[in-house]
C-alpha cells in the first residue's frame, strides 16, 4: 500500500511505458499528487533524459475519462457507434462472469480461449504467456496487423537476435532504411537518440532511405526518397555493386564466419558428406571438398568445382551471380532512386567499412567495421518484406559488419557473464538462444497440422502470426480448425485501432461470442466487448524487468540491467493490473499451482525462492522471490524500490560478440528449402494449394501488390510513418501530446507532396479523402516537399473514434482503415500484413 | 553576479519536443500554450528539401524591450540576467507580447484545464497563475535558485541545449559563445539575448 505523508516530498524510481523503449523513470509525489516526472539518471536506458511522451504520461494518469469500476454490457447489439449500454458491477461479479465463460471454454476445448497481449514486451507479456500454457490455449499472441513481423524473422534467421540496432559508438555511416533509430524512434529510443547524436557530432555519415522526409531525414547527411515497397531492390543493388563492380567484400568474415565458403549443388542445397551431414568447403590446398570445419585447410570463397562428381559451386558465388540482376540502371526505374546515387551509396558504404582493419578495445584488437545498414517497420512492411529484410543483413554480412565495433549488431545474443550463448547447427549455423524459447526454431520443422490460430507449422521461419487470428475468426472454415473461439481476452491491447479497416475488424470481433477487454478506457475494443475490467495505468503498476534482456534491450546502453515499474500512487477507482487478475483467475479455477510451476521454470527460481503451487502469493512477493532468486537475498523487492536499477556492464565479448562465437552467420539460406518442403507438406495435409515460391536461398526483390496496382484513379501509394512525440495508440489519448500534435505541422495531417497536390487541385489546410479499395478517410491536407511525389504520409494510429476516448476522438488520421486483410495481401513467409497500398485523393468540399 | 544564458545546437536538435513537454510538465502551462517550443519549416525543393527544427524560449534579453514597456512593473529582470513576470502585478495588458519581437509569450485568458471540468489535482498544486495574465518561459528560476539546470536542458535527449553564466569566461556557455560563433535571433534588435544558436 501506498500511504502519501503530509508535507511528503519525494522522488520515486519506475519505469515508463509509453513505448516499448520503457526508460527509467523519477516520478515526484508531493502530498500524495504526481507533480513531475523525469529521466532517471541511475538508469542505462534514460541516462537522466526523457522524452515528450514519459514527461507527459503524468496528466494521463488525473484523466477523468478512464473506466474505474467493472462493467457488463446490456446491450446485445454491437457495432461501431452501438452504445453498449453499460452496467457498472462488482470485480466479484465480473469475475464470476469471466470465471464461468472461461470454465465452459476449458470444459469444452481450452484453445477456445484466444488472448490479445503486447504489455511491450514486457516481462508480463511472457507471465501471460505462461498463464495461457496453464490455462491450456496455444492462442495468446494476437498483437495487432503488424509487430516487426519481418525484422524478427530475418534477425532469427541470420544473427540469432531478436531485434535489429548497430553500434553508434563506432559506425560512421549509417544507412536508416525505412526506420528512424537515433532520431527518438525504435529500439531505447532515448539511449540511441543520444549516441546518434554524438555519433554525427564526430562525422558519422547518416543516409536516410524513406518515401516521407521523416525527423531522421531532417536531420540526415542525405535523405533519399524512395518508392514504397522497393527497398529490397535497392539494398540488392549496392551489394551487385560493392561485390561484382567494386570487389569490395569482407573476404575473412564471408569465409569463416558465415556459410557463404559452403558448397551448394545445382538444387540450391548444400553438398554434405560423411555420417553427421556437416556441409563441405573447397581446400584449395587438397584441391577437394572437405568438412567447413576441418583444421588446416584454405577455404576456398569463391567458384565453381566439381565434388563427388556432382557440380557445385560456393554460396557466395551463387550471391554473385544473383546480384547481377539488380545494377544500378535496373533498380533506378523500380526505386525512382538515381542509378548514380545508387553507385555513389554503395561506393561510399564500402569504403567506410574499412573492410581489413582492427581496432584495440579494451586491449582487444577487433574487426573494425564502421558501417550499418538498419531495417526497421518501413522498409519491410510488404509482401515479400522477409526478403527485403534478410536483404539488409546480407549488406552488412558482405562487408563484415556485423556483432563488431560499428556495424549490426542485435539485442544480447550473448547473455550477462554469459548466462546464455546463441545456439548451433550441425551446418555451424547460429540460432537463438535456448533463453528465447522454441517460437525461432528455423532448422528442424514440425510437419504437423497446426492447431493454434497463428498456424505456426504453416509458417516455420516466423516469430509471431498475429494476421491468422484475424482471418481464422473471420472465417472458421478458411484452415478448418477443430474448434473455434468462444472468448476473447484482451489485454490492454487496442486491437480496432491497431489492426485492419474498423469495418472489417469489427465484424471479425463480434463473430466471438465473449469479449473482455482489461482496458484504461472505454476505448474502440471496450465497445465491442461484453465486459470491460478497469485497468491500471502505468503509474499505478508493479511490474519488474519492463525491459526484457533477452528482447528489448540495445547493447548501446552499455549495461546490462533489470529494473522495477514501481506505483506512485494507488490505482483510480477499483482499477487492478492485469497481470494481477490473472492470478485470481487461476486460483477460481483451480490451476493456479500449474502457473506457479511454469514460473518457477519460466524464471529459473532457485531455492528457497521457488513458488509453493500449494501456497498463494501476492504479486510482490513474487516479484521479491525472482529478484532474490536472481541476486541473492540482498536484492529483493525493497532494494529495487529503493534503488531503481541493478545493473551490470557488459564486457568486450557481450558488446561485440562477434569474434567471440562460433557458430557462424548465415548469408545463403539452405534452410528455406526445408521450410519449403515441411510449409507444402503441411498445406497438403491440410488440403490447400498454398503459395510457397518465398522460401528461397536468396533474397529477391518482388513487387508487393501496391506497386503492380497502379490502375486509376487509384495512382498514389499510401504509407504511414512516426512522428517522436506519439507510439502506438496508447499516447492519443494523452492530452499534453495532443495539443503538441495540434501544433504540430504534420501530425494529424495527411501529407502530400506540393506539386502532386498542386496537379490534383488540391490546396494546403483543405479537407481530402484519401480511398483505398478497403476504405477511406478524410482529413487536412499539408502540401508538402518532403514527401515523394506519388506517395500520401499519414502519420501514427490517429483517428481515434470512441468516445470513451474524448481527447483523441476524431483527432487525426486513422491509416488502418485504408488497409485489406486477406493472404495475398500477407507477406507469405513472415505473415506481416502489407500496410501500403494504392488510394486516389479527393478535395472533400 | 551571473548573467544567465543557453546555448543550443541547431545540429543535434532532432524535433522532437521533449523540452516542449519538460517545460509544460515543470510549469503546469494551460491547454495551449507553450513556454518552450520547437518551431519547424521546410527549406528547399523535393528531393532536396528538408524540414529544420528551431527550438525557441524567452530570450531573457539583457535590454529587455518587455520590461521596458511594460505599464505596472510586473515584468522585471533579476540582478542574474532571468527577466520574469509578476503575476499579481500583470494586469493582461499585453503590450509586452505587442513590443517583443520574438513571440515566446502567451496571454493566458481562461480556461485552460486540460480535461473539462475542475482542473486535475496536479494542475491546482502547481499553477501559480490565475487567468487573465501574460506568461512565458522564467528559465526555470525555481531551478536555477536551486543549482539545477533548466527543465528542457535536463531533459533534451541529443544533449543540444547547455546552460550557464555567460559573464564567467570558465563556463560552457561562455566558450560556446566564445568559440562557436553562436548567435542570437534578431540580433539587429538590438535587445542582446542571453539564448544563443550554433549549427544549423
């Protein structure tokens, strides 16, 4: 319990939540009101600063609009616009209504139970997960249309990492495609921010690659815009350049860090030898294929042989040639992006990575490779956006910069004191860290009829499939899945705004027969839903680790460090934490013990910390147990509430892995031959013709739908982007970031480049439609020049509708509503939903 | 005594209004109004365009044209160089915001709660303004009496904004201004600013 003093005065430590960055916060309380909140200095992902949407989560927390108290839906009808009619009940009511649904659904089939839940990755969002296991449902992962589906899977497939980061200490030239990292957007926004500004401060060349002339193209060396959905074509063109114009390739690390030396037959396979299967190289010493692996041997980088008497050539030859496909002059008409450009950029790229040299850190000498190529949501939120993403890393494998001073390198590979390695495969391959769990196992597939919602066996090189939730409620009988879902469980997630058309979504929400929603507001879900439970905010919460080591945090902090979402004051009304609720809700049903038991694995307790499934725990004491469990008995929950952070400096090896490893980077993707054979396997048995030409050893650039589909009226791409004052839909309702939006010139516009608008007749301020063949929207226009000339800028998830929501209602644009759903229109190896797509615009008057 | 000044780079100031919000959250300003803010425009022609960011705040002028024409003494400089506003002397006459040629201030005129209905239990405990009165930005004076920097400089993500005594030749804001060849906005005004810009 919280009991503010009078005459109190004091600063508190916790953790923001308004972005999945989660900084560490110092909250000010004086006489019990939160009068402040600023960076904590004490914390690696802050560093003391903090941006405009933590300062501002303090007046969010007095809005007199968020639900206080449980209420049931009256009204049986539903829709946007239906007044649910509300009736406020006791959490013992609403408890024993959700108990009751959710027994019938275990009696019944427990995977009827389908749970939305984000919590930013936070170390709830895997408590929920394991409650979900006890429960029963495999089906606890509906995030939304988009959650970095195609970055997680190409940093999975070639570096073992989760997200995707390089290292501003050392880089000197950075290309940002389609993202903004270092300009207040993506991973520890406010950590990168910093480093990005030192970094150019000492002549760090940034190239910002995006059709809207974002923050970071603002303030970059060179913005170039490009045409959406042409990424790929573009990145494969500077490798062409660099390795078949310029020579210009990290030779040392292609050969014995990644399997571009392997030897691959004429099917795309590796040429394997001997019992355990290990893929051969060519020794140019015994003139003859070898195990990759053999001692003494001169691997041979390049060429064509003859092996076993079967023709074969290395991957990287293969690459070579490939490339060949993407000049300059080729890419220049696809990407509107110069062929000159294109050859200056890779040129530039090249001779900034500085391929050969070493540089003393920490009195090691390391690979010194100053150049990244960074991807993000932009440039791979396409059809076929895996392609372009595995793309991205081949660029930075070619010229060696990769887990090395100044090039890629992704969040912890290598865990504290080396707590957790990246795995291998019998290839030498990297994986993922058993720490992160079976959801990357991109080698060995289960050739099984899937049974969740995600369809997971139907999409093995995948992290998360949150579209298939979608089109599998939709339309039950699309997969034929032995069951379908009866509840809905909704964790602070707004699945309306952040999903496809409202239209479309709304029909899919009301084919479930129980929705709950734990929700801080009667927001866009809640109208939908049969119960609403009110949720706490963020400055009310108990949550320990917001940043979870092994998913979100940036090497660039320097640190790494556990800290601890601390209440500054008590929850508004009857508000509770989620997570909370889903304990109680295991204890009524009778498997609460079950839950502890896969939080003591989940956690790795030790004695004497271990939960007893025979006792019940508050959630402090739990937290108090892991803490303990992790740092002895000196750490346990009051530390962190008087301390804040506990925080540990990462050594050379956990900075830079790189050189510290063995298993090798991939850069040919042998493995997508299998996934081919288990993905067509799987649909046969399944009874499906299914499309798997993207499982391919090589990245392509293939068109997304958007750039085929020109046909007028419909001449214009639409894409959406960030601005650094907004994340999600969670900060719309904030009031302090709206007025900064209304003064905004960008914001809750719909941008259009000056000249394109001026063809239209289209004047700046005046009202527009934008339509899609999904929907349309309406909305101010700002002429613009920075903007490509056939694309329309919508920024953030704007356009709020409910009206539980009185601030953000009907402020700003709602993009999502431009967007389809359907398979042709979900990248087929990573399921993203492609979030560009043609519109014509209209003067609304 | 000191005569406080900041000095911020153009540079490394990425737009992102984190100072704009600091300054909102250290004042409790109402719906509206801005002390500090981040101004933006376009400059050239697409490809070649780019939006340029340009934090602005009081400028705490050493000649400071606001006081002079300011009919109550209700805006006055302390001996430090931070030009404030009394608030219970200022009787909303505005002919500070009609003399100042760079805008910072704000005529609050009334209702500025940020929800509807009675101001939130942060805004009662940390407005010391009523309605009907000019504001703009006091450096953080509540601060700067303290030893902290001002709110926006703390808080600044890229670390573009420093603070300090410009008479003290030791201090940074003395050499940036020294070294870098930072300037002031509209410096033929002839008011001599204590708010300096490097880069661009």
């Amino acid at each position: 319990m919280i009991a503010p003093r009078e005459n109190e005065d004091v600063w508190i430590h916790s953790v923001c939540d308004m972005c999945f960055a989660a900084c560490g916060i110092l909250a000010h309380r004086k006489d019990g009101v939160l009068v402040k909140i600023e960076g904590d200095p004490n914390c690696p992902a802050s560093e003391g600063h903090l941006c405009a949407k933590g300062q501002a989560a303090l007046i969010g927390l007095y809005d007199p609009s968020r639900v206080k108290a449980p209420l049931r839906r009256t009204n049986p009808q539903k829709g946007i616009g239906v007044d649910p009619k509300w009736e406020e009940i006791s959490w013992e009511t609403a408890l024993d209504i959700l108990t009751d649904k959710l027994a019938k659904v275990r009696d019944k089939d427990q995977r009827g139970l389908l749970i939305s839940n984000f919590d930013h990755i936070a170390a709830t969002y895997f408590i929920g997960g394991a409650w979900a296991v006890a429960f029963g449902t495999p089906n606890h992962h509906w995030t939304g249309y988009y959650c970095g589906n195609y970055l997680h899977s190409s940093m999975y497939l070639t570096n073992g990492s989760f997200h995707s980061d390089f290292d501003l200490d050392y880089c000197n030239y950075a290309i940002l495609l389609g993202n903004q990292q270092g300009f207040m957007g993506g991973l520890n926004a406010n950590v990168a921010a910093r480093k990005m500004a030192e970094a150019r401060k000492r002549g760090m060349r940034v190239v910002v690659v995006d059709p809207v002339g974002t923050n970071a193209a603002a303030k970059a060396d060179e913005w170039v815009p490009i045409r959406p959905g042409t990424d790929g074509a573009f990145i494969l063109s500077l490798i062409h350049v660099l390795v078949n114009e310029l020579e210009c390739y990290d030779r040392e690390f292609l050969t014995h860090r990644t399997n571009a030396a392997y030897l691959v037959r004429e099917d795309g396979s590796y040429l394997k030898e001997g019992r355990d299967g290990k893929p051969l190289v060519w020794d140019l010493k015994s003139q003859g294929a070898v195990p990759f692996d053999q001692a003494d041997i001169e691997t041979a980088l390049e060429g064509s042989f003859v092996a076993g008497g079967e023709k074969c050539q290395t991957a990287f030859q293969v690459i070579k040639e490939q490339v060949k496909r993407y000049t300059p002059e080729q890419v220049a008409p696809i990407t509107t992006i110069p062929a000159d450009a294109i050859r200056r950029i890779a040129k530039e790229f090249g001779a900034a990575a500085r391929i050969g040299s070493t540089i003393m850190i920490d009195g090691k000498p390391l690979p010194y490779r100053p150049v990244a190529v960074n991807i993000y949501r932009g440039a791979g939120a396409h059809k076929h956006g895996t392609h372009t993403a595995l793309a991205v890393q081949m660029l930075n494998m070619v010229v060696g910069a990769f887990y090395v001073p100044g090039g890629h390198r992704g969040v912890n590979l290598v865990g504290p004191s080396r707590s957790w390695m990246p795995g291998e495969t019998v290839e030498g391959l990297v994986t993922p860290p058993a720490t992160i769990g079976r959801a990357a196992r991109y080698y060995d597939f289960e050739d099984k009829r899937p049974e969740g919602m995600e369809l997971h066996e139907l999409f093995p090189i995948s992290t998360n499939r949150s579209p298939m939730n979608q089109l599998n409620l939709q339309d039950p009988k699309m997969f034929g899945l032995p069951y379908t879902i009866d509840v809905l469980m909704v964790c602070r997630r707004n699945l309306m705004m952040n999903n496809v058309n409202p239209a479309i979504m709304a029909e899919t929400i009301k084919k479930v027969p129980f929705v709950v929603t734990f929700s801080t507001h009667l927001d866009e879900v809640a109208e939908l839903a049969d119960l609403v439970l009110p949720e706490a905010h963020f400055l009310e919460r108990l949550d320990f680790m917001p940043n979870t080591l092994t998913h979100t945090m940036s090497p660039a902090t320097g640190h790494f460090y556990w800290g601890l979402r601390q209440p500054i004051v008590e929850p508004r009304g009857q508000a509770r934490r989620w997570i909370d609720v889903l304990f109680e809700i295991a204890e009524r049903m009778g498997f609460l013990g079950e839950f502890y038991g896969l939080l003591n694995v989940k956690w790795g307790m030790k004695e004497p910390y271990k939960l007893d499934p025979a006792k019940r725990y508050t959630m402090e004491e739990m937290y108090d147990r892991w803490m303990k469990s992790l740092f002895g008995p000196e750490r346990g929950l009051d530390w962190f509430k008087e301390n804040g952070y506990h925080k540990v400096a990462r050594a050379i090896e956990e900075k830079y892995p790189g050189p510290f490893i063995k298993p090798r980077f991939p850069i040919y993707f042998e493995n997508m031959l299998r996934a081919k054979k288990s993905v067509a396997k799987v649909a046969s048995e399944m009874g499906r013709e299914w499309d798997t030409e993207d499982y391919q050893v090589f990245p392509e650039w293939k068109p997304c739908p958007a750039y085929k589909d020109g046909t007028p009226p419909y001449d214009l791409y639409v894409v959406n982007f960030k601005i650094p004052f907004h994340a999600l839909s969670v900060t719309t309702q904030n009031p302090w970031l709206d007025d900064l939006a209304e003064h905004n010139p960008y914001a809750y516009k719909i941008l259009i480049n000056t000249e394109t608008g001026g063809r239209k007749g289209i004047k700046d301020g005046e009202e527009i439609w934008v339509e899609s063949v999904a929907g349309k929207v309406k909305g101010e226009a700002k002429l613009t020049e920075c903007i490509h000339p056939e694309v329309v800028g919508i920024a953030g998830v704007f356009g709020s509708w409910a009206k539980g929501k009185p601030v953000a209602k009907g402020k700003g644009v709602h993009f999502n509503t431009l967007l389809p759903i359907s398979l042709e229109r979900i990248d087929p190896v990573s399921t993203g939903v492609d979030s560009c797509i043609r519109v014509k615009v209209s003067r609304a008057a | 005594m000191a005569r406080y000044g900041m000095v911020i780079d153009l540079n490394t100031c990425i737009g992102c209004n984190a100072c704009t919000m600091a300054c909102k959250a250290e004042h409790a300003t109402p719906k509206g109004i801005f002390w500090a803010k981040v101004l933006e425009k376009e400059v050239g022609k697409f490809p070649a365009a780019r939006r340029i960011f340009l934090p602005v705040l009081c400028n705490h002028c050493k000649n400071p044209i606001c006081q002079e024409v300011c009919p109550t003494g209700a805006t006055y400089k302390r001996e430090d160089g931070i030009v404030l506003i009394d608030y219970d002397m200022c009787i909303g006459c505005r002919s500070c915001m009609e003399a100042c040629p760079y805008g910072p201030r704000a005529f609050y005129e009334s209702d500025g709660a940020y929800y509807p209905g009675e101001r939130t239990a942060y805004e009662k405990s940390q407005q010391d303004f009523s309605e009907g009165v000019v504001m703009k930005c006091n450096f953080c004076v509540e601060r700067v009496d303290q030893g902290l920097d001002p709110a926006c400089v703390v808080t600044c993500v890229t670390e573009c904004r420093v603070f300090g005594d410009l008479d003290d030749p030791q201090s940074e804001v003395a050499r940036l201004v020294a070294d870098k060849k930072a300037r002031p906005l509209l410096p033929e005004k002839g008011l001599e600013p204590s708010v300096f810009y490097v880069g661009s």
